[in-house]
C-alpha cells in the first residue's frame, strides 16, 4: 500500500485504498490541513493525446484532498466520523506527460462546523528536478506554498510546472 514516508507510519485512509496504490502514490508531508503526495506519471496513465489523463490527474489531486482532511491520527472524538468530499472543481493549466513527476499541494484554506475549504496545486516537473526527500544542489525543493514555483537557482527558471489547480469542498459525516 502507499507509504507514509514522513514517520514511517501508514495513513490509516490508505491502508486499503488500491487506488492510490496502483497509481504509486507517495506522502512526502502530512499535517493537520496540509498534504503534499507525488507519483511518476506511467504510460497507462496516458491518454490518446500522450499526456496524462485528466482523470489521472483528478484521482490524484482527490487523494491529496483526502490526506488533507483525514488526520493521520484522528482526535477519539471523531473516531465515529470520516471526512469525503462534498464537491470539487479542477482547471487543466498545461499538460503532464509520461516520466514526469507529479507533486500535490494541499492546504485547508477554511473550515468552520462540518465542513472545509481546500486548494491543491498540482506541479509537473521532469526526473531529477526539484525531488522534494534530496533536492541535489541546484535543483529546487518541492513546492509547499500554493502558487508558488520554485526556481532551478543556477537558471532562475521554474524547476516545477503548474499543470493543474483543484479546489475541494469537504463535510465531515458518520462513519457507517
């Protein structure tokens, strides 16, 4: 299953989720409201065109969502309830394609009651740029800040491409 690499621990909403696993998707960062995941873009991820399917590109942003929404280590509390997305919008920037790797940003923006506010920037970059666990010296972190492009500081160009901007709708329900 997909790993949690930050503590070594898994997500218990990844524990069972194929998804997430077919797709190879790893967590770099995991905090309260806050998600960054990545995955190599795969041929089987192509569409007709030789770039990534936007629904490829969806399920990924949609999991980054969830990580955001779902601590880690839920509160006793809410041990009864789960958070699932409500509704969601994505806007295609620029294609993605096969060898790329794909890095998601999500941050909560609001959250109030039930239910909550999210933005998740999704960056492309080619192999070997800006890998957010052992960036090698000039090359780019990962980008933690929604918007925010890093640049490659030997060509103050941007080391990650925005391919995508999905922004999700949450509501905290009962688990049944």
């Amino acid at each position: 299953m997909a790993e949690l690499t930050v503590s070594g621990t898994t997500h218990p909403i990844l524990k069972d989720d194929y998804a997430s696993e077919w797709m190879g998707i790893e967590v770099v960062a995991l905090d309260d409201g806050h998600a960054t995941i990545r995955m190599a873009l795969r041929q089987e991820m192509l569409n007709g065109f030789g770039m990534a399917h936007g629904g490829m590109i969806f399920a990924f942003g949609d999991t980054a969502f969830a990580l955001a929404c779902n601590p880690a280590n839920p509160d006793p509390a809410a041990e009864g309830t789960i958070t699932v997305a409500s509704g969601v919008d994505i806007n295609f920037i620029k294609p993605a394609f096969r060898g790329q790797v794909l890095t998601a940003v999500a941050n909560r923006r609001a959250s109030t009651g039930r239910s909550g506010l999210y933005d998740i920037q999704i960056y492309a970059a080619d192999p070997g740029t800006g890998n957010p666990t052992a960036a090698p010296a000039g090359t780019a972190p990962v980008p933690t800040v929604p918007g925010e492009l890093p640049t490659d500081n030997a060509t103050d160009a941007p080391a990650w491409e925005l391919v995508a901007e999905f922004r999700g709708r949450s509501r905290t329900i009962s688990k049944k």
